[in-house]
C-alpha cells in the first residue's frame, strides 16, 4: 500500500496493487515504483500516490523474487537467471539496459553499491558508478545479511553468523580485496561506527568495542563487555543508544572509543523499532515510549503510550509526524500522529487495509507499508 499524508487529518489508502496485480516486492525511487507480477516487471508513476499510474510492463526471463532501484534504475532478481537492469530515467520510455550473471537473492542498495547475499560464492558488492553495468567489486566466501553492514570510510563490517565479525575492504574498486575475519564469542547481531570503533552486540557476551585503526586487524578494546543484547543501535554525539529487551540502554564513549558507564531506563519489552525525530527516540515494543534524549547520556522517560489494541509492528519518523503500523493477521492499521508536542504524540489520521504490516518507512509526504502476504513478509 501507498499512504498519501499530505493531508495527516484525512490520510488515503493509495490502490491496492497487491490485491489488483499479485505483487511480492518493490522498491521506489522519486515518483517511480518499480514491481514485478508473475514474470513481468512493473513500473508506476505515484506522484499521486492514491491513483497509480501505469507507466510500462516487460516479460522477464522467469519468476522473479527480489527488486531494488535507486536514481533512475532498477535491478531485479529472477531464480536461475541473470539480474536485469531496467533505466526509467525517461518514465515515457522505460528501456531494459542489461543484465548481470549471478544469483542476487537479497538486494540492497548503499552508498552507490548493490550488496547481495547468497551468490555462488557468497555475498557480493557491486559498484553502481555505471548504474547499468553493475561491477562487482567483492565476492566474500560466506553468507551475510546485507542490512547488517555497517561502514567506516572505504570499508564495511558484516556479522558472519556464530564466526564473529569479517572486515571488506571495498574502497578501491576493480582491485583485489583483502577479507579479514575476527573471531568472536558467539553470534553478532549488530554493529555500529564512530570514528575509529566499531561497536557490536555478542548474543552472549553482550557489547564488545573493537579498534579498527587498522580495519584489516581489528583489535578488542581492553574493557569488560557490557551484558546487554539488542537488535538496534544508534550513536547520538558521544552516546550509544540501544534498543535493549527491557528499555532504552544509554551508554557513554570515552574519548578513546572505549564504552564507559551504561544506563538503562526501563520501557517497552522486546522492542521491534526504534527512530530519531529531534530530541526524542520512540521505542515500539508491547508499547510505545518516549525518551527525550536532548542529553543523550541521560534518557529521561517522559511518556509510555499503548495508543492501539493490537500489536505495533514498526514505526518511523519525518518533519514532525509519526507513523505507527500495527494490526492482526488479517487487518493492518497505520496511525499517524503529530509530534507537535513529541511527548503527547496526537493522532491525526488512520488507513486500514486488509493485510498484516510488518514495516513502514516515511519521506516527506508518503509513508510505504510493507505487508504480510500468506504469512511471509515483503
């Protein structure tokens, strides 16, 4: 579904594409979503997000699963065929540009590369400087979740499952690429940059610092980890924020990197989400909370709100508004409030629709939802 929030009183339900057309993925990128259905690729014009226009479909070579765009190109995954590219740069004459040898199972793309898991040998990284010739600049030997990179300057840190953590150096496209692997003592889970650390989550151990001076040799910075485990981090200033099982976790960097004394302020269990709107984080667990984090070292917990019955499955943030996706197996709801006041968010608008959400992103005035499709997510 597209949600048009231009209006955040009246919000609309954009076209159902899904249940029109059968749709597993897509991807946007300006007024341009870019799809797929059975075997064709698809492409709409949402300037008007609640009246999609069609704007070209073409054949693809087989069943495609997987779709990412970004400027005027999409590439598009089919199971045991090339990745086709397709340029909408003209959306009157949207043209296929080529294709690319490889299976591309999970596409993400980041920083101008296409980054993949799952290829004959591995995980890849693709340079998109020709955005119709992608060129792979790194094939790594091992499995990783591409939203789990993190980088640092020409180089990206992947959680390589229960072998720790491997360093990519990606900065020198076209030449060899040296990969090194540091152990940990169990898997890792997140990860996180600032300047010459890398901070990541050891489902065991907990926080662990590592200096990455060196990103080839990364070096265990000598402190006691810190045992707290969550699936996401942000650094604010010289804090690392933590969505932890129990609440927000505030820890201090020192100067030298290292992780100084930590703080939890208890809140939402298990939360799903996290995001930044100015001075406040909103944590979505079996609850919604509000810390304002104008001292970051010092969350201060200034409201919990459960505004929904049924479970909140994501959140995101944009110019003043919050979005909230939750909903049963059968009926999805996204609720819209202002943060005029951020810590008495007001609802200002709801669209239903007949799906479970399980994530919403937010750009200016147009939230997507992904939705629950036969019990998968896309």
């Amino acid at each position: 579904f597209l949600i048009d929030v231009s209006d955040p009183e009246n919000p609309a339900v954009g076209v159902d594409i899904v249940e029109e057309l059968g749709l597993f993925d897509f991807a946007i990128s300006g007024t341009t979503l870019a799809t797929f259905s059975d075997a064709a690729a698809l492409f709409f014009d949402i300037t008007d997000p609640t009246a999609p226009v069609p704007l070209g479909a073409f054949p693809l070579g087989g069943m495609a699963t997987r779709i990412a765009a970004a400027g005027s190109h999409a590439y598009i995954h089919i199971n045991n065929a090339p990745l086709e590219i397709f340029d909408f740069s003209d959306p009157q004459s949207i043209i296929p540009t080529g294709s690319v040898e490889g299976i591309f199972e999970t596409l993400v793309i980041n920083e101008g590369r296409l980054l993949s898991d799952a290829s004959p040998s591995g995980a890849t990284i693709s340079s998109l400087e020709d955005p119709a010739n992608p060129v792979i600049e790194a094939a790594i030997p091992f499995v990783i979740t591409p939203s789990n990179l993190s980088f640092s300057g020409g180089y990206a840190f992947a959680p390589d499952g229960f072998r720790g953590f491997s360093t990519l150096d990606i900065s020198r496209p076209g030449a060899p690429f040296s990969i090194a692997l540091t152990p940990a003592p169990d898997a890792i889970i997140a990860s996180a940059t600032r300047g010459d650390h890398l901070y990541v989550v050891d489902i065991s151990e907990g926080i662990l610092t590592y200096d990455i001076t060196d990103p080839l040799a990364p070096l265990p910075v000598p402190s006691a980890p810190l045992p707290f485990v969550g699936r996401k981090m942000r650094i604010v200033d010289d804090t690392l924020l933590v969505a932890e099982s129990d609440g927000l976790l505030s820890v201090k960097i020192r100067p030298d990197g290292s992780l100084g004394a930590a703080t939890l302020i208890p809140g939402s269990l298990f939360p799903v989400d996290m995001t930044i709107e100015g001075n406040r984080s909103y944590l979505a667990g079996d609850e919604l909370d509000i810390f304002d984090i104008s001292d970051p070292r010092n969350p201060v917990l200034t409201a919990t709100l459960i505004p929904l019955p049924e479970r909140i499955r994501g959140i995101a943030s944009s110019e003043g508004r919050l979005a909230v996706v939750s909903g049963n197996n059968s009926v999805g709801r996204l609720t819209l409030l202002t943060l005029a006041d951020p810590d008495a968010p007001q609802v200002i608008g709801v669209a239903e629709y007949a799906r479970k959400g399980t994530g919403v992103r937010m750009a200016g005035d147009t939230a997507a939802v992904a939705v629950d499709r036969n019990g998968v997510s896309f």
